[in-house]
C-alpha cells in the first residue's frame, strides 16, 4: 500500500475504519508506522450511525461511540504525529443529526483537544447542505474544515467536470466566513447514485482543476476518492453495448429530483441522397433503471429530425434492459416524408422529462444505427466522435459511453501524473 501511494505522490491518506473489523489495529499497529517512514499523513475516516451495522459494516471497536473514537484517535495522534486529522462521513442524514446534537458535538470536540489541541476534525458534505446555512452554523463551531465531493454542483453525475470551480467557489463563500477549510473529493471510483462511472478523462479535468485551486489558495487539498491501486480489469458487466465496446447514454441519477423539461440528446448533421426512393432508421435500444423509477408517462426517448418528433416511447413501454429494435412490434421507422426534398437534416436521439421525477436512475442506451438514405457517422458510437452531445444544464446526461478494459488503471496513472507533477502537492487520495 506504502509502494503504491508513493507511486502517485500521495501527501496524506483517508484510512478507511469501516470494511474489516481489524481496520483500527490495523491502522495503528502497521500502516501508521509505516506511513511516517514514508513521510505519509494519515486520516482516519469513520462512519456515522446511517452506515453502521452492529452486525456487519461499521466502524469498530467504538461503532457510533464518537466520545470514545475522539478519545482513541487524539491518544494514536500523540504516539503517530503523522495522525493530523480525522473525519466522519455524512452528518446530514436526520437519523446522524439525532446523534450529533451540539452538546454532543462539543463533547466529542473536547475530547480530542484536552488531549491533542491541534488534531484537525471533518465532516463530508454535499452541496446541498454544504450551501445550508443552518446546517453550517450548527457544525461550524465544532469541526475544522469540510470534505465537499464533487457531483458537477447538485447534478449526482461523475460525467461533467465544467462547474467545479462554480461549485467551490459557491460553497467557499459559505465556509471561509465561518473558518472552515475546504477540501475537494473527486470520485476516482464509481459513485453508485451516477448512472455512470468516472473516466479519465473526467478525473484528470476534476483533479487538475482542485489542485489549480489549492494552488491558489482557495481550498486545502485534493482527495481522488476511490483510486484503485492495483490492476484488476474494469468488470465486464460496465460493457452495456450491444455490439463492440459503445453505445451512445442518455441518464438521469438518482437520489435527486429531476424537474419536467429536463433532456439530453446526441445530434448530427445528415446528408439525404436525393435519389434514394426511400429514407428508413433501423436503431436498438434499452432502458435501466432501479424498481423506484417514475410511473409511465413521465419520462420519455425520442428520436427527431429538425427538431420534430418522429418516433417516441415511454421508458416504461419496454421495462427490461434488452436490445430492441424501434418498438417491439415496428423495427426500423420510415423518415421518408421527413427527408424528401432535403439536402441536410439533423438526427437527434433525445431522453426528456415529460413531468418531474424524484430518485430517477435512468440509463437508456442506443447502438447499431442502420439506414437507408442517408449515411451515419458513427452509427455504432465506437469512436467519441460524429455525434454533438448537449443537454438542458440539468442533471441530464449524454455520453458516448465506450467500455475500457485497463479503465481503473488509467485513471490510477491520470491520478499520479497529475499529484506528482505539482511541485508541493495538497493532496490526499482515497485508495
């Protein structure tokens, strides 16, 4: 682990207490040792009650004790200087806030600094409640800093980078005046409420951009949240095209609310061929999506030409994830009428919100286009080209999703070329 985290220039580590029962003995009877000889910070990081099975996953041996984990974490800061900090994941859940009153955050914020007055305390917030203000003043004066993952502002999507430095800046306004430090999450590994997982792509835009903004001085470090630090494969199951390794995404995430109008689309310019007797699509299709999906008639794919609808099915008119080509019972659809008599025409494959939807988790994937007519660039999406991918500037999200076999270990090696090319990186990945 030592090795690995040198290889990516890692300053400071988020040990996990959560996946083993061992995690805390552990940490400190080897990897906090070992850590300091290779000039490593450590971070503890706990779960809170909204994570805890007495009888499986938790933080042990103290689980939702934080009195006591305060106690033991100062206690192990003072044997191993290179313990700086400690953190709890998400406070903001109603069954977490029963538990983190302000009597009792005081508490656990006495604790450690009766006995280390200068280990840092952090919490994980998301933007939403990273914006609230009461949430803010509740906390602020019991912890040192915030732990902000990034999800392209209130989106829940690990596709689009664009609006981090909007996000920060938003969020900074929010925690400076109360002296909090801010740190920056980038997932690095898949955020399980996003249709889709991070590229590399993604991840270096994401990184290179937190670490511009320590630089300047407006955050304090980098966390490149679940780096896989081996090179196990990228599992075969991310492969959703129906032929080769892509297909074109339109997606919504989950665990927001998603309001009506809100689309995505992939578009391209057409060339009709004046002498062809007839123009026809042939196109496959699926949608996934979790059981709490919205009712019929809420959300719906369509295909376009000139901006008129020419085809459209209700996500829920086909609820398996299976291949099918235009609707079950047409096939391919006649765009003759659409198409005579033009030299150019646009094509649009589009997933539109027909009514507001909450908790969405939506992926419907299009492939093998056939036609004839007309030529395609890029039918069979296995090139990141051909196609303009736009969306509303909602949380809807289009992607030519092309499937990579060694994906975790590129976005391992963007990870560390981005951390070691800084000069005195503020940064601290989660492996």
């Amino acid at each position: 682990m030592i090795a690995h985290l040198r290889e990516l220039g890692v300053t400071t580590y988020l040990f996990g207490v959560w996946d083993s029962p061992t995690d805390w003995d552990d940490l400190c009877g080897e990897f906090l040792p070992a850590a300091a000889e290779a000039g490593i910070d450590v971070w503890p990081y706990l779960v809170p009650p909204s994570e805890t099975d007495e009888n499986g996953r938790a933080s042990r041996p103290y689980l939702t004790d934080y009195v006591a984990w305060s106690r033991a974490v100062a206690e192990a800061s003072v044997r191993y200087p290179n313990l700086t900090a400690w953190a709890i994941d998400d406070f903001e859940f109603e069954v977490n806030a029963r538990l983190f009153t302000r009597d009792y955050m005081a508490r656990i914020r006495e604790t450690h600094q009766e006995i280390n007055p200068n280990l840092g305390f952090f919490t994980c917030v998301y933007y939403r409640v990273a914006l609230d203000d009461a949430f803010l003043d509740k906390y602020a004066p019991f912890i040192d800093g915030v732990i902000y993952p990034f999800l392209d502002g209130p989106n829940n999507n690990t596709q689009a980078a664009g609006s981090l430095r909007r996000s920060l800046a938003g969020i900074q306004a929010k925690t400076r005046p109360r002296d909090l430090d801010l740190v920056l999450l980038v997932y690095a590994g898949r955020f399980l409420a996003a249709p889709l997982g991070p590229t590399e792509s993604y991840v270096r835009e994401a990184v290179e951009t937190g670490l511009r903004c320590v630089a300047e001085g407006t955050i304090e470090g980098v966390i490149a949240y679940g780096t896989q630090l081996d090179d196990a494969p990228t599992i075969s199951s991310e492969n959703k095209a129906m032929y080769g390794v892509g297909r074109l995404s339109l997606a919504l995430p989950s665990e927001i609310p998603v309001p009506a109008g809100t689309w995505a689309q992939a578009s391209q310019l057409i060339h009709p061929d004046p002498a062809a007797a007839r123009y026809e699509l042939s196109f496959w299709h699926f949608d996934e999506f979790a059981a709490t999906s919205p009712a019929a008639g809420r959300v719906s794919k369509e295909i376009l030409v000139d901006d008129v609808v020419v085809w459209s099915c209700d996500i829920h008119h086909e609820p398996w994830p299976l291949w099918i080509q235009g609707h079950s019972l047409q096939g391919p659809i006649d765009l003759t009428s659409q198409l005579s008599g033009k030299a150019t025409a646009t094509l649009t494959l589009r997933l539109r919100t027909m009514q507001g939807v909450t908790d969405a988790r939506i992926d419907v994937g299009f492939d093998h286009l056939e036609s004839v007519g007309f030529t395609l660039t890029n039918p069979g999406f296995e090139e990141p080209t051909g196609w303009e991918l736009t969306d509303g500037g909602g949380p809807a999200v289009a992607t030519i999703d092309i499937f990579v076999p060694d994906r975790p270990r590129r976005v391992r090696q963007t990870v560390a070329e981005c951390f070691t090319r800084v000069a005195n990186p503020a940064a601290t990945p989660d492996g």
